[in-house]
C-alpha cells in the first residue's frame, strides 16, 4: 500500500447501483426542444416509436417528451406524418 | 529449477502460474507462440482457464475487460498492429479500473509492413493509463508477469499492467530460465478477489456515462492511482525477490552509475548491448554508467532524476519515435531536469527500429559523437544509399 498518499486511489465511483439512470438526467446538451401541439395528432404513436431515447409518453393524442433526457435531435418533429410536433430553440 | 527454452514458452509458463481464469488472444508475429503455448495447456487439461478464441484484437482485449468485470483474473498477449486495433477497448480498461494483464511481444507498426522488433506499438498507447513494464530478458518478462497482477490488482491501484518483451530478440531466443514454483507463485500471488465486480447477488453498472460535472474526477482518481502505483511497484519487486530469491521488477534498474559521468539510458533488450558498452567505456578509463527504465508508465520522474542528477552526458537510445516531435523517452527526460540547478547534456538517438541489428560498435559510435555536441533525434546506420543522403 502506498505510505505517502493521503487520499484513498480506490476506484469509487467507476459503477454506480443499477437501475439508477431515472436519478441520473442526462437532457443537458439539447439546442432545440420538441414542442407537441395537441393540434393535428393522430395517434399513430410514431414519434413514441421513433424517439432514440425512448422518452415520448402519453395517449389519447396528448404526448409529450420527458424534457430531463429529452437529447432534441429532432426526429420526432421530423417524422410526425401530421407536423403535429415543432423543433424551438432551447433557451436557458 | 532452470531449463532452457524459448521465451514465449517462460512466459506462457508464467501466465500458466498466475492461475488466470480467462485467457483470450489473437494469434499475431511475433506473439504467436505464447498464444500456441496457452490453448495448448488448456487444451491438455495443465491449465484450467476459459480460452477464448476470437476473430480479432479489438475482440480478445474486449472479452478480457468483460471476465476482469465479473471478477476473474483475465490475461491477452498482442502486438503492433494488434495492440493498435486493441486501443480503444485499453483506454476502457484502465478507466473502468480493470486489473487485466497482457504481454506485448514488441513489433514495429505498419507501414511499410514489419514484423521485427521496436517499442512503437507499446509507446504509442502510453497515455492509455496502462502500467507499462519492459523486460530485459526473458527471465524478466515471466518474474514480470507474476508482479503485473500482484501491482495491477493490488485494491488501491486496480490498474491494468502491460509486460513489454522484444518481438523475436526475446520470444524467439533460448534462454536458461529459473521456473516459477507452483507454491511459490501461490504465496505471492493470492486469489483476486476484487471488492467491486458483475454478480447478479449484488447488481451494479459498468461504464456508466460521465457528463462534464464527473468526468475530469474520475481521469484525475485514475491519474493518481497510477502515479500512486510507483511504491507498489517497487513493493511487488521486493516481495518476489523475498519469495523467489531474485530481483527482477521495480522502476528503474542503475548500472555502474555511482560516479559516472556518462549515463546511458534504454529499456528492454538493448540494455544488455548498452551494458556491454558501458563494461568497455569503464575499462579505457571512461567513468560511464547505465539506467535501464523498467517501469515507463508510470514514468518514474523522482527515481530517475536520483539516478542521474549527478552525471554531466546523458545519452538515450530508444526504438520509438513521436513523429514531428522525436524521441519519445528523450524529450520526457529532458522535462525531469527542467529547472534543476546541475542541466546535464541530454542527447538521444533513434535506433534498432522495425529489427535493425545494433551491434555494440553502433552504440560506440554515438557516444563519441556527443562528446563534444549535443544530438537529438539522431537515427542510428541510416543507409545514406536508401535515403538520397551523400550522392
Ligand atoms: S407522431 Fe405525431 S401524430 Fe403520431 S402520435 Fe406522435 S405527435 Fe401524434
Ligand atoms: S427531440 Fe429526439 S430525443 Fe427529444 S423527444 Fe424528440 S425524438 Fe426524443
């Protein structure tokens, strides 16, 4: 053991529990946001489908994106077949 | 007992010690060998490890980061072209804190194809945050691979280890080797059992994502560790010369050099031509010394600072080159000595690279070349025929 070191080297912190995602949000790094309209939807559920993250919920044509991991790449917006979903500047 | 055999067989014979639960490779000139030696053990029922037989490089370093995760003692030999394809999943490891180890058969890197020896390959992942260990003689790549998982596993470093032994010069050449005792490699090497591991009694997560508010921690905790691996190093050298009775691990190796004026300096093989060098300068009355860098991740600044800061010419040889900068290990030397009081002369050539022979004349030549001017970067025997040099 080394007899010079005053903090422990451990690897603490590599893993972390499981099933700790939901707790850890990841949403920082979006330029753009979806905004979901609840105007023209038809409920093909495609964007819930399409979502990289997984992260469109909802039913009865009202959904909308969980904004904490919500990454704003936009295919969402882009393969809605009634452009029921707009791509908006994110401002913080 | 001593036998004389090839080097690949010492350290297949030392990996076969150290009792490794999963042992995945790639065939590859001039590891082959080792590889050969192995399955074959697994195959005739002398080593009880999973051998897994992979298409590649990038697959091998991959199954031995997944076996280390859930707590076996996983073990992969490489090379050149082989360790490059193996870089990514390595810079994985050392951050994911895995205490695997591999042997690199030293081999230059292409192009233009090579299959002899230089220390490009090794060199070139240097900042993978792999402890980087360099074998003089075979003797020293099998004691190494004992000590690569006693420091690597040790529960405040948990650090990958790489042996570096030299393509061909050492896995092709006969050599007496003392044999490593079953009992005695048990007494020095207990089982690893490592505090945090993949079981579905106690589920954790792996690699996880790092955004910018805990990644720089998790680099620095890694940098430490490493840094803080030079005592255990040294440790895991004393303790297997407790046990085996001979010294053959540790940072830096001195020769000669109480008194010196002239310190040679290089890791692996070539240290055994440099010391016959060093053996001729002292008896035409040339007080000269030798450093042989045993460990160069982590680079041990303090040890060899101590080792030379006494001498006026240091001289390094090296078989690696940083293109556009040079020599890799001469311009990290120079850093040791920057703001010091006493500056020796610090010079340094290219040499032996893609298998060139050095014969001791070579080695002769460029020591007397710095004793009146400072030479960076040299290339030893270039041959000015091949490089549109004196027409
Ligand atoms: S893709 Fe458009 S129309 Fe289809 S469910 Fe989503 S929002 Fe509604
Ligand atoms: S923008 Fe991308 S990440 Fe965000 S909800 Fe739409 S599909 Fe999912």
């Amino acid at each position: 053991m080394p007899k010079t070191q005053t903090k422990s080297t451990k690897p603490e912190g590599i893993t972390v529990k499981p099933g700790s995602s939901k707790e850890y949000k990841t949403g920082s790094w979006r330029s753009k946001k979806p905004i979901f309209k609840h105007d023209k939807c038809n409920d093909c559920r495609i964007c819930v489908m399409v979502c990289p993250d997984g992260v469109i919920f909802g039913e009865d044509k009202k959904y909308w994106a969980d904004m904490d991991f919500c990454k704003g790449c936009g295919i969402c917006a882009e393969e809605c077949p009634v452009k029921d979903i707009d791509m908006e500047l994110e401002v913080r | 007992m001593k036998k004389v055999i090839e080097g690949s067989m010492a350290v297949a014979l030392a990996v076969k010690a150290c009792r490794p639960h999963v042992i995945s490779a790639y065939p590859i000139t001039p590891q082959t060998h080792i590889v050969e030696n192995l399955s074959q053990m697994v195959a005739d029922g002398e080593l009880k490890s999973e051998f897994v037989n992979v298409e590649s490089e990038f697959s091998a370093a991959s199954v031995i980061l997944g076996a280390s995760a859930t707590g076996a003692r996983a073990y992969s030999t490489t090379t050149a072209q082989g360790l490059l394809l193996m870089t990514e999943v390595l810079f994985n490891i050392a951050g994911l804190r895995l205490p695997v180890s591999l042997t690199c058969a030293n081999r230059a890197i292409s192009a233009p194809i090579n299959i002899w020896c230089d220390h490009q390959d090794a060199m070139t992942v240097r900042d993978s945050g792999w402890i980087q260990l360099y074998a003089e003689d075979c003797q020293e790549a099998a004691d190494m691979q004992l000590q690569a998982f006693k420091i690597g596993e040790n529960p405040e470093i948990m650090l990958p280890v790489m042996v570096n032994m030299d393509g061909f010069i050492l896995t092709h050449a006969f050599e007496p080797i003392e044999l490593l005792d079953q009992k005695m490699a048990d007494e020095y090497l207990p089982p690893y059992k490592p505090e945090i591991f993949l079981t579905t009694k106690n589920p954790v997560t792996f690699g996880i994502l790092a955004e910018p508010q805990y990644y720089a921690e998790s680099r620095y905790r890694l940098e430490e560790a490493i840094k803080a691996s030079k005592p255990v190093i040294e440790e895991a050298a004393s303790e297997f010369k407790r046990i085996f009775g001979r010294y053959s691990g540790g940072l830096v190796d001195k020769y000669k050099l109480d008194g010196a004026k002239t310190a040679l300096v290089g890791m692996g093989s070539v240290v055994g031509t440099m010391r016959e060098v060093v053996d001729e300068m002292n008896s035409h009355g040339q007080k000269s010394g030798l450093l042989k860098i045993r460990t160069y991740r982590p680079f041990p600044k303090e040890a060899i600072y101590d080792a030379l800061k006494d001498v006026d010419n240091i001289i390094v040889m090296e078989k690696a080159i940083s293109l556009g900068l040079g020599g890799i290990l001469l311009n990290e030397l120079k850093s040791i000595f920057q703001g010091k009081k006493k500056q020796p002369r610090i010079s340094g050539f290219i040499i032996g690279l893609g298998g060139r022979d050095i014969p001791t004349q070579s080695i002769i030549n460029a020591v007397k070349k710095v004793e009146s001017e400072t030479i960076e970067d040299e290339f030893i025997d270039l041959r000015t025929e091949l490089i549109g040099a004196g027409k």
